[in-house]
C-alpha cells in the first residue's frame, strides 16, 4: 500500500517502451533532432496554438528558470504559502534567479485568495526601490493538498496579474491531474485564462522524467535557450525526454494515467470517510488525499504496511486539527490499484 | 556514417533493458531506494575506496556543481583554454557558483602545461584581493580533443595543486574511454593521482541520461546534498538514473563500450592516415579522431553521407593547418560499427 | 521641523573637522593607511576585545555581506517580520548571498519572539533538503519602530541560536541609540550575550558614510576581504571612513549625539502624550517615535511644516488603529534641537 | 615623493570645502534632494544630453552595475586583457553580474585591437547556446597603462560594437585625465563616439568618494535604481556624494586637477628620459607613468623615500623589458607638486 508519493511510482509500460524503442540509431542533440521537433509540434496541437517548448530535468528546474525568465532587479513573485515553489525547493528559485524573492500568500484550500494577493502586491509601490518590485505570480494547478483552482479561480487570480502588468505562472507538477479531474483543455486552463508559462510536469503521472517550461508566448521565450543552458539544464541526448512525451501523449496516454489517479484517491477519500478512525482534511480533487487521524492509529497503519506521510497543517486550515490527532497525506498514481486502496480501506475498518 | 558526436547515439540495450526491469514498482524518491544505496556502493568498490556520489542531469551540471562546492569570494579555477567548462558550458559554471572566474591555461594536445599552470597560479598572490584567489584546478580526462594525461601527467598537475592547497578537479565526461585506453584502474586516474572531485559521466558511454559528481573523500560533500538540490538538480525518480549505471557497471559493460568505441577511433584513424585526401591532427587516444583536410573535400564527404563537425583549432595547434584546410572532429561511441568506420574510409579513397 | 529620517540630517561639525583635517598628505589606499589602523585599534578597544572590521558603504552592504559571510547552499535566515533586511533592501541580502531566503519571524514591538523563531527553525529538519537549512538569525537594535531588546531578550533568541550552532546577526544602523538608551556598554549588548556579526552603523548618527561590519571573533572573518571586494564594497580612498569613526568615537561623540537623539524623541512622545489629537503608538525607547493620528490631522501638520512620514502598521500592532486613523514616525537625530520639537508639541496643542 | 596611486592622495581643498558647506541642514535622504537634481542637472549640460547619473561608492561598483544592466543569460563581456574589470576587480562584475564572462581581447598599449575584437566577437555564433552570447564591449580611458584612446580609435571599437548590436561600455576611472589630454569634450569622447555608459570616476582625481555610472540614454537606465539598491550601493546621504561633484565641476575644477596631474606626469616622463637609470616603457598620456629600470635601482629609489609600484608587464609589451629589469608604475595626481617630481629626477641622475 504505497501512498507515500506519485514519484514513488516507476515508468508506466508504454513509457518504456517507447524509450526502449527510440534507444537506438543516431540523431543529433541538444534538442534538434526531428523526435524532438515532432514533440513540440505535439504540445503545440494540445495548447491549441503556437507554443515553445523547453525541457529540465526537474519540476523545480521549471519552475526556478520560470521565474529566473521573468525576474528583474528587486523582483519579488507572489505564490501561495504552501506553494512547492516557497517551501520545498531549497532556495532553488531565489538563486537561480539570482536573488528573487518569493511573497508568500495565505489562501483557503491551497489557492491564493485574490483580496489577499491584491493586497500583497500593493505593499510594493511603484518606483519605491526600498521594497522592491513585483515580478510575477505563480499558482499551483492542481494544488500543493490536492484541491484545485476553477477556471473562475484562476481568472480571478489573471485578472489582478493583468492590473499590474504581471506574468501569471503555473506550476503543473500535476496538471493532467488537475485537467483530467476539471474535464477541461490545455488552453482552457491556461493561456485563455492568462497563464503566460507553465511548468509542465509529466514524471509524477508515469514518466521517468519529463518536465517542461512551456511558454504560451513563444517572444517571450527568446533569451531561453541560453538561460537554459546556463542553468546546466540543457540535455545532451534530449530525445530520451522526447521519446517519453511522445508515448505521453499518444492516444491520450496522460489523461487517462491521471484520471486512473484520481479516480483512485476518491476511491481511497470513500474509504476514509467510511471509517470511523479517520477524515477527510478536505474533499480531493485529484490525486492526493488529506486525512486526519489520531497518531497512534496512523501508527499502526504504517505497522500494517501502509506508507504515506506527515504533512504540516496549512496554516489556513490549522484549525481542522483536533488534539493528538495527525495531518496525513496519500498519493495516488497511474500505477495505484483498487486492490491496494481497498485493502488499505480494510485497514481503515 | 554518424561521427558527430558519441550524444548522438541512443542508449545501450543493456542501460535499456535495466530501464525497463526497474521501471515497476514503488520505491522511495529523491535517491533513497535501494537501488540507489546499492548503486553508491557500487562506486565505492569500482574507486576502492568510500566515495560520495550525486547523480546530476548533465555533464554541464556535474562540472559546475563541483566547481561551485569549492569556490569562495573572488574565485578564479585554472582550466585548460580548450576545455569544455570554460568554453561549452554557456557560462554555468560562473552563473552556478556565484561568479568563479575560470582561467584559461594553454598546454600542447589539450593537456595543462604544468610550468604555464605554476605561473597562473602564481598571478594571484596571497591575499591580495584585487586579483581574487585560485580555487581549484580542472582537468579533462580524455581531453577535449582526444588525447590523453598519462598518469605522470596527472601527477604534475597534482603537484603544483598541492603547493597552493588547491582542490583537482577531473571533467570526466569520457572517463571511461581514458581508462580503456590508459588501461589502468578508476583509482590509479583519480584519488592515487590526487584528484579531489571527479564529474563522471556515462552519457556519452551508452547511457541515457547518468551523469554524476564523485568526492573522493565524503567529508568533503557534507554541502553537497543541499547544493544540488538548490541547483535543481535533484532527480525525484532517482532511480532512473540508477538503473542505467547498475547496467553500466554490471560485468564491466562500461570498460567493454568504452574500449569499442576508442578501437573504432584507432581504425578510423588508420583509414585517415592510409589516404591522401586526409591527415590526422594529432595522435588520438580515446574516442575522437581530429583530421585536416581541404574544405573541398570536406564538403564532399558530407555530400556522400559523412556526418562531422569542424572544429576550431586549439591555439597550441593552429600551426598545423595549411591554408584551405579545415579541422575536422569524428567522435566514435559504443554503437558505431566497424562496417561505418570502413564505408568512411572507402570515401577517403 | 525636519522628523522624517535621521538620514535627512548631514554630518556633525567634528566629522566634518575631520574630514578635513585628513584630506591633506598621501596615504595607503584601500585600508592600508595608519589612520584605518588605529581606528581598526579603537573598535578593538571599545569592544573590549580583538574584533575584524570592514568598512563598507551602506546599512544594506554591511547587513547583507554579513548574511552573505555565513550563507551555506539552500540557507535561510530568520528576521523580525519588521526588519530593514527583509522588507527596505530590495532583496540585497538574497541578491549578495547567492540567493540565502529571509524567513520573517513574528513579535511585538519589533522584536522577534523567541518561541515563535523556535518555531520557525523547527521547520527545518536538519538533511532534509527540500526546505533548505538554518544559517542564521539577525536582530535589529534598536528595531525598526524604535524599541529595544533589553539584555534578557538577546540573551533569549542568543540561546536558542547556540542549541541550534545558528550565528545571530545584529543590525546595529541605530547601535549607539541603544547603547545609549540601555546604558550599557558594546560589548554587553553584542558578543557577551552571544552576537557574532555586528552591522555598525555611524550614518544615521552624525557621519556622512560610515558603516562597518564587526566580527566578534576574527578567525570568522578570513573570507571577508575578498567578499568585499568583490561585492565591490572596497573604498579606495578608505581613510575617509576612517576619519569619520574617529572623531565619531573620540571623547565619546557617539554615545553623546545618540543620547541627545533619544532626549529629543522622549521630549517628542512627552508632546504627544499631552496632545488631545495624537496618541504614541507604543513608548519609543530610542530615537524613532510612533504616532497615531486621524489622517486629516497628519494632513494639516504636514501643511504647517512638518515633515514626517506614514508608515505601514506592524502585523503585531496593527491593532492598536482606529478606523481613519494614520501610523506616523518622527526620527530624531543629532541634529535635532528641543525648539523644533517644541514647535511641533505647540502644531500639536 | 608619492607616485603609488592617485588613490594616496586626499581630497581637494575645494571639494573638502564642499562637503563642510553641505553638512548643515535636512535634505532628503537617498539621492532625492535639491542638491543631487542640481548635480544631475550639471552632468546633463556637460555630456551636452539628457543622461541618467547614479551615484555609487566604488569603481568597482560602477563597472560591474554597468555589465549588470546588460547582461543577458550566458553572457560575455569583452574587455582589454588588461583592462580593471577583469584583472582587479576580484570577480565583482562577474559575481554582480550574476555569472557574466569577461573575455580578454589584446592589443598593443592598453587599447583593445579592432581586429581581434572583432575575431573574439565572432568565436560567438549567434544562437549557439553552448559558447554563451556577446552582451558589451568595454574600453578604459586612460587606459591602465596610461595611454589613451584617440577620438578614431574609439570610432573603430564602436562600429564593431553596432555591426553587433552591442552596447559600448567606457571605464572612465580617469576620465577626466583623458578629456584634459585630449583636449576634446565629454560629448565628443562618449557618446558621439557610441559609448552608451560610462564609469564616471571623480576619485582619483580629488574626491573622497564620487563615482557614477551615466546612462547616455536614459531609458536604458529605467532598471537601474532598482539594480543599484539590490547591489547595497544606494547611499542614504547621498548628497555627500553630490557635494563633491558640485565642486567638482564648478568653475572646470576637474579638469584643471586633471590637466595639472597629466602635467606632472609629462615633467616625470622628462626626468626619466632624462635619466641614465631609468626609460620610459612607453610614452605616458595621462597620468600615469611607466618606468623600466633595473631591480636593484629601484630598490636604491625606494630606499631614498620614492614610493612607487612593481607592476605586471602587459601580454603586448613584455618583450620591452631586459633581463633584471623591472616595470615600474608611477601615477601623479592633483596634488602631486613639480618639486616632488623633480626631487624624484633629482634621485635618478
């Protein structure tokens, strides 16, 4: 019963053998080989216009070189508190970008709350070098506890970047998830709501490694390549990313690996709500669930075998807490099944 | 006829099918698995001796990581003036550690002249804060261009760092081939040698994506894990990179394509030097073959389906061009055959 | 009536004196020369034991360049929600520091609450690298809305700095304030109660330009040179700081303006204590007071020629307002005389 | 006898005077007050422009602001191999930068050659990531040997500078040296030239602190007070700063300190040709003199109480010295008196 992470999951199979089927002849690197070519006309078709395309070799590579694109001196990029980006990148996007500085924003739920972002950006006045100058935000889409932004969330969000000039980001670690689970487009969710870059990320729902910055504006991608490179980010035998993005994609390989997903954490929130020792934190909209129950149970649990982890209460929703009682967070992945979930469930019982 | 580079080829079947068995199953992320832990022993064994390693996604990364865990306020890091971390790299070294300075050190057949690296050095007296301070060497084991430190060579540089206290740094993204060539041990070329930090690469060598920095002692790398992962370099499905150097390492796969691909070199360059139309550069000694020969010709050969790259001469070697010849490199790899090799040499003819 | 900054006032007649008494002869530069010695020798003295000073050219520089000494990859410092460092440097420090991160910590009146930095510190699991690690923690005396930590509350935050080997950090830009508000001497409000790094500052305090970063214990300081310099903080013509700290500390001139600052800011809050239109916000304990007035009062005293600024309430005092109420601060300075206060105590009646 | 550096000497009567002057009263802290638009103003009418001036503490500082603010990722900056910014500056354009690369160019007498320029330019091929991308050209005037920059030889840098679309970048450390040489105008030496920004240094040449980088364009400058705060070298009292200029400038102080330390150093260059022990490495144009003689006069020189420099011969002019003989700097400044001079002469026959 592995819950403990979406990268504790392998390569799905036709990720392999995709791999295993593009290993061998000769093509030319860095990125120019007609594999290559053919995976950013790819993600082109599935943005619904012309996009460009860049590969890293991690979600935070995206989403650091991401902000690195758009920073500027003094540059400070909004994000919610419990953004990956703030909390679990060990600085990567403040020295990658050489110094900007992440303005964390309290939100319900896992999403920004807009009156508060508002609020946030105005205590940086224009021209008043003291505090520094806003430079972005970013949202996480589906969000660091499983929830996710509405396309209405996400507007009302754009709406308040567009006032103040600001790229929006997204960081998709999980955006299959967050697609599959909305039943909405690529473009619907991001370039028509006013995302200009997202971190595309496919090595949680069943590649090995496969992450993109996908700028929805391919001008505003020029300096890139360098930038890339720069950052040590550029693979050599590239097509291996490629090779993956290709099956990725194939006969929709993605969104049904993150609908598998997410149909499995709510089979696995049935199961919680149904028992008696643990609850839901909140209700899951993709593929992690929060439960909350006594340590001593979630003790035993892992004594039975189960794996999943501890997760620091959000401060918007510290009060869901009840005394003794732990924060729980289970993952689930292209490669979970019912079986596990349910005999998981029968553990719960 | 694909010369161009050993990046352009794919994976070996073995890293390939090591790929595939691991690709099932759950396993902790981020380099804790067992795969993993067995993989670093592995190491160890092959240097004989405790190492630390971090698995990084490029060589690019490998280099400036390494550079980076050493540099300090005004670093300047002494390199040969061909080699690939002050001339490839697009600046990451600098941009990744904070604004080391590399300097370039001239030296016959892309080896660093010990007498001209003692006067480098000695440009940077002790204390004196306008120049900055030496940091660290850097050596390319092969070199740049195809020839080899034997080991006395290495020996020499090991000296001179030794006199200043200066950490030696190897760029081994052709380790393997040099110790195929050399036919001496992992540890003869390094820590016997003196060298401190070793980026050891097996991309090149018939794998996807393995890539990896070696402290020769751990204590040096105590940073180190938080340096990587601020670096974006911490690979979440770690394991992936794991499976391609089990495979690497088991029954000597690595020595076995390391050898293949450096006696395709020897028999492409007996095929240069039996013809008229071509000449080599210089000896080589591990995988890459640089001849000179008219741009005519050149063009022709392409038109016939060589692939090649020219080359821009080293300054110790640009004396060896006649007028209207062109430098040209051929880069042999685990996959080229000797049937390629000898349809090339049918062309020279 | 000039209550806006104490950066507002010029330079006090004996550093002017100064100044010009030593502009005349040839000297070494960049710190070399007799005079930057002996003041090197002064701060020893005042001190009371062997410190490293650097002269450098802003609050900013010395405050970010000490951060900048202690970083380590992925490293975050802890702060006062308040502090200068964080929220009026337009991210020097992360810029300086290779991108350290600034962690605000919150507490009344300015000054960091100890459980809450426990706190905060306990959120970085040592090796756990996505969060990145602990390298510091800095406190501002007196802090930035004018109150002070009195002996017991350094030697409260000191204590849990030494449980978890964390360097603290003192920005001392109104160091002489509270030296002189607290009446005690250097070296028991810094080293005796556990600061490492002192951010010296002599510009607000009567000196044109004069701030210096003070290590406690030297054999810390070895690196400082070159950081520096190649922060770019080297003065070349260094004997003019040096000038200026020696008439700033000769028969004691520093601790005499700062005392008559802090006079002038306590003949202040007595004029607004017995004003009916304006309440002090909290007791000012050295040179800054804090005022609450209706907005259209502020507006009126502005017009009769005061100057003074509205400042952003303290997350932890943000209570302390009435609806149409503003929060102002008024800074006193050596250069403030009784009867400019008093004509502000007479626009308040 | 003082000829180690015109950063010995103190600062001029007129602008000690200055800063006496401006010492009084309250004016508006960081560069906002009547003074500095005043001194703004009077750089506007000397460059015959509308320029944007920020002050700044060190030409250091000044430099590497200058690369910064057109750095892009990758980036190479190409410089004499002589030049300040990339021999002693201990890494800070690199490091402020964020990982710019300065690239030596030689060139006989301190100026960069126009056709090597142009052939280290072209080693960069346009969107080829792996070399990085040319952002500046920077050339020093006087140079660091004391020559200068005639009017052509700066039009042949800047057509090269055009033909790449790259900004042209002017070290003016001894800027003033060089317009009283060559008798020509501000204007005339910049940006009519096709400088776009220039190190404004009032330094070495009587002030105690004044140094400036000038936008010759100012909306390539909107950035830069941004980027100047970011970098801790926004001065709080900045009018001390502007005092000195305001003096600076007044009634041509500058250029008559400029023109008197060049002539000083004609009069040196006289006693040295003059001199049986001693000859000039090459004809000195500003004010800074270079002397070859053998090491042990020298010593016997220095003996008798003239100070003076050992320095580095430049790559271009090492073949002037003989065996056992010394290069040898001298520079003269506004306070440097022919009798100095002549007691030197005086020592050397």
């Amino acid at each position: 019963m592995f819950f403990a992470s979406d990268n504790w999951a392998g390569s799905h199979p036709k990720i392999t053998e995709s791999l295993a089927r593009h290993a061998v002849g000769f093509v030319p690197a860095y990125g120019a080989g007609d594999l290559d070519r053919r995976v950013e006309e790819r993600f082109c078709e599935i943005f619904e216009r012309e996009v460009a395309v860049f590969f890293v070799s991690t979600g935070t590579a995206a989403n650091s070189l991401a902000l690195t694109a758009v920073n500027r001196p003094g540059g400070v990029a909004f994000c919610h508190r419990e953004a990956h980006v703030v909390s679990d990148e060990c600085g990567a996007p403040e020295y990658l970008s050489g110094g900007a500085r992440l303005f964390p924003v309290d939100g319900p739920l896992g999403r920004i709350d807009p009156a508060r972002l508002e609020a946030a950006i105005s205590r940086f006045p224009r021209e008043f070098v003291h505090h520094g100058q806003p430079i972005a935000v970013s949202i996480t889409q589906s969000t660091e506890i499983g929830t996710l932004y509405r396309l209405a969330d996400i507007d009302a969000v754009a709406a308040i970047c567009r006032s103040h000039g600001l790229p929006l980001h997204m960081d998709g670690a999980r955006f299959a998830n967050a697609l599959a689970s909305l039943g909405v487009t690529p473009a619907e969710m991001t370039w028509r709501r006013g995302i200009d870059i997202l971190s595309f990320g496919g090595t949680k729902n069943g590649c090995w490694c496969a992450e993109a910055v996908v700028f929805m504006n391919p001008e505003q991608a020029h300096e890139f390549p360098f930038l890339r490179k720069r950052a040590a980010q550029l693979f050599s035998k590239s097509r291996f990313v490629a090779a993956q993005f290709e099956a990725y994609f194939e006969t929709g390989l993605w969104l049904k690996t993150a609908a598998h997903a997410n149909a499995m954490a709510a089979r696995l929130a049935g199961q919680i709500e149904a028992s008696e020792v643990a609850r839901l934190a909140w209700t899951p909209e993709a593929n992690e669930v929060f439960m909350l129950m006594e340590r001593e149970v979630a003790r035993r649990l892992a004594e039975a075998g189960a794996i999943f982890g501890e997760w620091s209460p959000p401060a918007s929703e510290a009060g869901l807490m009840n005394p003794g009682e732990g924060l729980y967070r289970l993952v689930t992945s292209f490669a979970t099944t019912a079986d596990e979930v349910d005999r998981f469930g029968g553990l719960l019982r």
